[in-house]
C-alpha cells in the first residue's frame, strides 16, 4: 500500500490578506493558534501524522504552537520567513529567509527542518536557483511546484512523480503536488481550495491515479480551510478595496464546512504520513 503525504502550510490569514489589502503589518491573529490546534486534535484522533510547513515569523510569535505541533510527532519544515512569493526575491534575499527561517523552527522545536514549500508555490522555471539555494542551505527536498497551468503558479509540463533535482540542486528531492489527468488536460487536486470548492470525486480519483502509479499524492491544507468563526480583515483606518476585499473574503469562506469531511474521507481511503517518511523510497 501506498502511503500518500499529508501537508499543512500554517499562515496567519488575516496578517497575509491585510498585507496583500492594505500594505499594513498587523499582528499575528489568535485565530491561526485556535485552527491549527482544531487540525493537529483532528489528525490525533484519526492517529495520522503530516508534515507542517510553518512561516518562519509565525514562529517567532507563536513558539508554543509550534512546540505542540512537534510534540504529536508530526514533521516541521519551512514556509519561508515572511510569507514572501519566491519570484518577488533575489537569490541572496531567498537565502536569508531559509537561513533565518530554518534556524528559528530548528530552536523552538528541536527538528532538524529537511524540507521546503514556497508561499503561493511560487517556484517557477524562471527561478530554478531557488533550489541551488536550498541544496546549499542543507536541506533535503522542496514541494513548491503544482505541475499544472496556472495564473499565480505553475510548470503545467514538470513530472506529477516526485524526482532528484539533478540537473540543478544535486540530490534535492522535488515533491510536487497532486493533480488529476483526464483527457489530456492537468487539474488541480491537491487540496487547500480544491478540496473545499471541487467535487470530492477529483481529489479521491487524483489519489487513486497516483497510486496506481506507485507514486504517493501530495495532499494540503490551510488552517483556514478548517470551520471556524468566519473569516474577516479587520484593519484600523481601512475603508478602501471594498470588491477586491470581498473577493478574497468569499473566497477562502466558501466551502470551509466540507474540509474536515473531505479530509476524513481522504484518511479512511488512504494512508498518509508526513513527507519525511517518503524521502527513502525516491
């Protein structure tokens, strides 16, 4: 039996959406502690461990959060510093927050980080010195890239396999995320969004596909794509972007009622574990 990968890129919501809104730092919000803490009682209750990948400055605030995600055992790997796209940043600036990132998640939790995803998977072919900069950083593998077309991300024709990175990092292993082949077209399955909104039937048949491939599926979640008390940006002196603000609002509310189903569901068919237990078998 094939075990699959379970993954969380834990991100404060309302600190990113008032950032990507309004330009302002807020504070990081109680409501990224109260729905990670709602995944890992799930995940303890379904006995299944994941891989968390955790925005460095998160950490910084919230070191406790972090200490009890690796206390269930599960896997801690980086999500960058600040939560920036990697096509946004130079190679020495992307070199600061891996380097800045790792070291404060291997203090608080006392892992070794072996693994990588870059926010908005934003690791294209326009940046593959992205992953020289991570093999030279140490760590181990990368699961940044979403093989399909896309207008925020994307390299619709790279392998749905997970591989070496020969040709530009070495050994750095790339874990890419699920999708779906039908008809000659790519779609995404991977989760997060794609769970709450797509029929259950893509995902489940994106896993399926994958198995039989012998492939495991890389699966992943928000903690807000968990219910919980509605979404909302609360910034002070804010009043302009109404459409834009209502957009993204509706956007990440909608279908946050299914996640934990789904995910149960995804957990009945299948094993999953975190990625680290995957690294051998490539």
């Amino acid at each position: 039996m094939i075990q699959h990968a379970l993954t969380v890129d834990v991100e404060d919501w309302h600190r990113l959406m008032a950032r990507r809104l309004t330009g302002q730092i807020v504070p990081m919000s109680n409501q990224v502690t109260d729905l990670t803490e709602k995944i890992l009682e799930f995940l303890a209750q379904r006995n299944t461990l994941a891989t968390f990948f955790i925005v460095g400055e998160l950490a910084e605030a919230k070191p406790d959060l972090v200490r009890a995600i690796a206390r269930g055992g599960h896997e801690l790997a980086t999500h960058g510093y600040a939560h920036l796209r990697v096509d946004s940043l130079k190679p020495e600036e992307f070199r600061a927050e891996i380097k800045r990132s790792v070291a404060i998640l291997e203090e608080i939790s006392g892992q070794r980080i072996l693994g990588h995803r870059a926010p908005e998977f934003s690791i294209t072919r326009e940046n593959f010195w992205a992953f020289e900069v991570l093999a030279k950083e140490g760590l181990v593998y990368d699961s940044s890239i979403f093989p399909v077309r896309s207008r925020r991300y994307g390299i619709p024709d790279f392998s749905r396999w997970p591989c070496r990175m020969v040709e530009c990092a070495g050994s750095l292993l790339e874990f890419p995320l699920a999708t779906l082949e039908l008809g000659g077209w790519r779609l995404p399955a991977a989760g997060g969004g794609y769970l709450r909104l797509l029929p259950y039937a893509i995902t489940r048949e994106a896993v399926r596909q994958l198995e039989r491939n012998g492939t495991p599926a890389v699966i992943y979640v928000h903690p807000y794509d968990f219910p919980g008390e509605r979404l909302q940006l609360h910034v002070e002196g804010y009043s302009g972007g109404f459409w834009k603000e209502q957009y993204w609002l509706n956007k990440h509310n909608l279908g946050r009622r299914h996640s934990v189903q789904r995910l149960d569901q995804l957990l009945d068919e299948f094993t999953f574990g975190p990625i680290r237990e995957l690294i051998d078998g490539i």
